[in-house]
C-alpha cells in the first residue's frame, strides 16, 4: 500500500471521538523500540486488532489521539483489516493519550475502536 500523507492539524471539533471505553480493544507496539503503549513523536506505530481497515484518504477516519481535543496522524503505512502502521503527529505534547482507531461504519456512520491502555507520548 501506498504511503498516504495528511495534514497534521487538530480534526474539526464536529468530529466526536469518544473518551469513554470503546468497543473493542486495540494492541499498541512502537515500530522503532517494540515498546507497548508508548512512542516518540514521529514515529511508527503498530495497531493490531480486527476489522481495522479504512480509507486514509478519508479525513473523518484513522488514528486519533486524544487528549480532550484529537489529533489525526497524519501518514499510514499500512493499512489492512488487521494491522495499521501509523505515524504519532508532530507537535504533540509529551503525556498521556487515548489511542482511538474511526473507521467507516456503513450507511453514513462510523464505528471507533480503542487501545484498553493509556498511550504515552515520549
């Protein structure tokens, strides 16, 4: 798959993510150290999960931190039902975030998972 690039900009406060538990649950590895639950700003994450594909080209999807406002990544490496590599947005402060997956839901909507684990920004 084809490297996608976006805009690492804050997403557009229409955009509801959720800070509740999600439905399903995400495992989170660095790509660069393996560490689980915690990466450096530009790196590469690995997500494992099922059901995680998406469309990158499409702004309301993909890899969403959350720290009371959400944060998009804005490049994907991978993107398939069961893995997604993404990269952590520049600019992002170093804390605690809630790691959350969008996806297309069907008929206009959209499904979200989540890590069950806080993510670390380093």
């Amino acid at each position: 798959m084809a490297r996608t690039t976006g805009r690492n900009t804050r997403t557009d406060r229409r955009i509801s993510l959720s800070a509740s538990t999600p439905s399903a649950s995400l495992a989170v590895r660095s790509v660069r150290t393996d560490a689980e639950n915690r990466a450096g700003v530009g790196d590469y994450i690995r997500i494992l999960g099922r059901d995680l594909h998406f469309e990158p080209e499409d702004a309301r999807c993909g890899v969403f931190f959350v720290d009371g406002s959400a944060a998009r990544s804005p490049e994907y490496e991978v993107v398939t039902n069961e893995v997604v590599v993404a990269r952590v947005p520049a600019g992002l402060s170093a804390g605690p975030y809630l790691l959350r997956l969008r996806r297309s839901g069907g008929e206009g909507g959209y499904h979200e998972l989540g890590a069950s684990s806080v993510f670390i920004v380093e």
